[in-house]
C-alpha cells in the first residue's frame, strides 16, 4: 500500500509538470481545469498517506508495548510453581521464569507482583539461576583484626563479668573495629564487620545504625556496670605499680546533653568540649580506667571523684599539677595501699621553705639532673626536686626573648633559679632516682595519649545524649586499652623501628583472606615485606628453611 501511494505521488506530480508546459504554449483553460484538479488529488493522497503512517506507527507502539502471547509450548515446560513465564529481548523469543510474590489491590481487583527471575527456559527444558546464597563477602580483611583478637580477647571475660556474652562480645566487636578502622562512624561498623575476619571469629553480631545508636545509649544507662568493670581493673593493680593521673579534652558540640560545655581551653577556640580523666599503669604501658565529666568542670573537683568512683585503693598515683593530692586527701588517708607522686608549684612557699632549690648531688643515672630530697611533715611527707640543666638554658633563652622590649633584671634573676626545676611531693620515702624516672615516665604517656587521639580519630564525641556518651566513651576506653597493646608488643617486637604504627596497620589491613568453595578462607599472595611483618608479629609462623644433609652431595651415576 505505501508503495502503490508513492507511485501515485510520483504520477501526479508528472503530470503537473505536464500541465504547466501546455499552460505555457497555449492560453487553453482546459490546461488549468486539470491543473487545479490534479492538485487537489495529489493533496487528498497526501494527507491519506499520513493518517495512515500515523495510525500505523501508533499500532506498532502498542504491539511492542503489549506482552506477546507465550507459545503453549514454552507454557507446557515444566517449572517451579507460583511462577510466570515473560518474554524478552528484541524479537521477544527468549523466555524468563519470574516468582509470584504476592499481588496489590489496584481498582477493586487483586494483581498479581512479580519477584526476581529465578530461571530461564532454553531448548524446552528449564534453567535455574545460580545466586548466590547470602550476600556474605568472600574477601575479607584478615590479619588487622586477628592481630588485635590475639592482644585482646581475654578482654571479653572482664566483660562477662559485668554483661551477659552477647552484649559482651558486641561491646567487644565495635572496641575492635574502632581500632582497625581510624574514624568510623557507628553507621559503617555493620558494614567493615562484615567485610573483615571478625564475622567469621564472632559471628551474628548486630551493628545496623539504629542497633549501634540504641545500644550505645543502653550501655550508658547502665553506667553502674562500667564503674563495676574500671573497679574491677583497678583491683588489679599492684602495690608497687605507678598510676599516671591525666586528663584530656574531647570535642562535643551537642545542646543535649550536660557534658557538653566550654572549658577553660576550649573558650579560646569557641567548641565545647567534655573532659575525659584516665589512669595509665606505668609498669603495664596502659590505661587501668577512665570517666567523663563536664568541660567546665575543674580538673580539682573530679581528681576525688575519679578516685572514688574507679575504686583506686593501692599503688602511686602520679599527677599532675591541676590533680593536687590534698583534693583526695580523705582516699590516701582510708587507704593505706594507696600513695601520691604530685607536682608543686615552683612558686610554693613549701618548696622555698625547704631551700629545695639549694641541690645536694646530681643523679649518676642521668647527666645534668641536679636533685634534693628533704623530709617535711614529721617524716609522713618527702619532698624531691630536679634541676635540668639542659631545659633550664632553653626556659632562659625564652624569657629573655619575650621580654626584649620590657626586660626587667630583677624579675629575672628571681626566676633564673627555678628555670628547668620541679618539685614533688610524695608520701614515700623513695630513692631520688626512682621519683625522677616515674614522674618523667609521665611525659612518654602523654606523648602517646596525643598520638592515640590523633591516629584513631578519638578527638571529638559522635554521639549527643548523655547516656551515648557515657556507653561510646566506654567502648573508646576499650579501644585505648587496645591500642596501647598493640604499641607495647609491636615496640617489644621492634617492629615500630621499621614502620610507624599507621603504615603497620595499614599493611596488615592489606592482607586479606579469600574463601574458595569448599577449601574454606586462604591467605592471599603477599608480597615479601608483608609476609615479614605478618611473621614479625606472630600472626604467621615463619617458614624454615629446608635443612641440607651434611656434606657433599653424591654424584649422580652414568
């Protein structure tokens, strides 16, 4: 039909050719009636030829758009029940076998929903789909949590003595990821947890977002079981072990929750903050307890009730200067066991009346460290001081350049002998080089505590109510404690003198396991400098060599 119209087409616009070169010989209106007439014929076809592309071209659109019929034969092939057959592709002669997964109410009538595809039908017969069975990775990170499970699992007995085992091992889980993973947040733990080893060590732990939240805020509700837990580790200390009082500052911008507030170092800085004090075992190299406060709280004030409230009944206290030991004087006074190690002011009329800055010997262990000891108080109080020779020329150097333009000689001459001094008070009678030793110990431990909060990202709370905080300051607790592990054996097995602890735990993140169908998880091909690491910690035996007979080898025979 399209062709018969075009070659009508073709015909009249001939003949209108022909016409208008009669019209041009001869003035015959005969010429100009079949002019006239030809047009309108050839404009009649014209718009014929239209409607019909149009009415057509709509049909092809609505076949293509309607389901083709399924030919009995693809219907009749044997198939899964509750399940429909669908065509597909371009000449709709390929057929999917798709699951009935119910129906919705859509005008009064019930249709029909299709699932997923479960299967095909090829050559007459039916195929199933091959899925897979869960969505469980098959790679996973493998030698970052194994290497903290081994530091750390006997943590989770501590646990159970405060929590049943499932809250347990969750608190224990999220410490860990904490660690493994520097700055994740609660709604990525789901995901890394099952993307690395732990879901295999300890699987079926629930960490959705809204899981983690509601846990986290049922844990600080239970803030009894958290000071039973800091009280039971500090029991465990021994007499004879120092303990590191410090403190620390923690960003927290929430408006709901009464932690949150300006302390005295973060008004410069216009953030609130929440305070967090914790106490560092210095013969172990980690930390026994914690608490937080408020920001705005002095550090005076919370020194006693941290003392109360940990439980901490023996050992030496070390502090620092904002931890007086007069503000928990009632606890070293009902606990025998229990001593003090305390920075004085250098501007103290205790120290001067004591001419401790009059020296007596320099300390063999240590060049250039002056040192006296004096007896105060009947002998129930002893007084050290230490005079750095090399710390006192850099304090000097200081003052005398910030004070070039109003340097006044007599205020000069009046600090000139404390520059590179402190001054301790303690209520044991100890060598002035065990009190030195302890109390610069101190330093080593703050160094690191800046170092943990800078790797981990454990500067700022992520949480907002007060009962979040309490339970997310716990698990950091934890994650400290692990992180501390980690530095003291990776320092032991002098590992840190050839990566630092970020690229060691990076390339532990690196080694990863793959499970292979029924062999079960392999170790993926490291490369050389990976393999030693992995051996240098212990996580991976080394590979001895193969040992050589003795003497030469016999010839082989013609």
């Amino acid at each position: 039909y399209d062709s018969l119209i075009f070659n009508v087409f073709v015909l009249l616009t001939a003949l209108e050719a022909a016409f208008r070169a009669i019209k041009g010989f001869s003035d015959a209106s005969f010429a100009d009636i079949l002019l006239l007439r030809c047009r309108q014929i050839q404009q009649n076809i014209w718009l014929k030829w239209l409607l019909y592309s149009l009415f057509y071209g709509i049909i092809g659109l609505y076949k293509e758009a309607l389901p083709m019929p399924i030919p009995k034969e693809i219907l009749a092939v044997e198939r899964p029940s509750n399940t429909v057959v669908q065509a597909y592709g371009k000449n709709k002669d390929r057929y999917a076998v798709k699951q009935r997964i119910g129906c919705r109410r859509v005008g009064g009538r019930n249709v029909p929903v299709n699932g997923p595809t479960i299967g095909h039908i090829v050559d007459g017969a039916y195929v199933p789909m091959k899925r897979l069975t869960s969505d469980a990775a098959d790679l996973k990170d493998w030698a970052n949590v194994v290497y903290c499970d081994s530091l750390f699992m006997d943590i989770i007995d501590e646990l159970c003595l405060q929590y049943d085992r499932a809250d347990a091992i969750r608190i224990y889980v999220i410490s860990v990821l904490r660690v493994c993973y520097p700055g994740i947040r609660d709604r990525e733990l789901k995901d890394r947890y099952e993307e690395s080893f732990l879901s295999e060590s300890y699987p079926g732990v629930a960490l959705s977002r809204n899981t983690v939240s509601e846990f986290l805020e049922r844990l600080g509700k239970n803030v009894s079981r958290i000071v039973s837990f800091m009280r039971k580790r500090a029991e465990s200390v021994s007499m004879d072990h120092h303990l590191i009082v410090d403190g620390t500052l923690k960003s927290d911008e929430s408006s709901v929750n009464s932690l949150s507030d300006f302390s005295r170092k973060a008004r410069t800085k216009g953030s609130r903050d929440i305070s967090v004090i914790y106490a560092f075992d210095l013969e172990k190299k980690e930390p026994v307890c914690s608490q937080c406060y408020p920001g705005n709280m002095l550090d005076v004030t919370a020194y006693f009730d941290f003392v109360e409230k940990c439980g901490i009944k023996k050992g030496i206290i070390v502090a620092d200067k904002g931890f007086p030991s007069s503000s928990a004087a009632k606890s070293f006074q009902e606990n025998p066991q229990l001593h003090y190690l305390n920075p004085v002011k250098r501007n103290s009329k205790l120290a001067e009346r004591h001419s401790m800055y009059e020296y007596e010997g320099v300390l063999k262990a240590h060049d250039g460290i002056l040192y006296k000891k004096s007896s105060v108080e009947g002998g129930r109080k002893f007084l050290y001081s230490f005079r750095d020779q090399r710390r006192a020329a850099k304090e000097e150097a200081d003052f005398i350049r910030h004070s070039a333009e109003d340097y006044d000689d007599a205020r000069f001459k009046e600090k000139q002998a404390r520059f590179g001094t402190v001054v301790l008070e303690c209520d044991l009678d100890m060598e002035s080089s065990e009190i030195y030793e302890a109390y610069s110990k101190r330093w080593e431990i703050e160094t690191v505590m800046r170092y943990y909060k800078q790797a981990c990202e454990f500067d700022e709370t992520r949480v907002h109510s007060d009962y979040s905080v309490y339970g997310s300051e716990f698990v950091s607790f934890l994650s400290s404690l692990l992180t501390y592990r980690i530095l003291n054996d990776s320092e032991k097995r002098k590992v840190l003198e050839e990566y630092s602890y970020g690229q060691m735990m990076e390339r532990l993140r690196g080694a990863k396991k793959i499970k292979i169908d029924k062999e079960g998880f392999r170790l993926i091909r490291v490369n050389p400098s990976t393999e030693k690491l992995l051996s240098d910690l212990g996580i991976v035996e080394k590979e001895q060599p193969a040992k050589r007979k003795r003497g030469r080898p016999r010839k082989n025979s013609i």
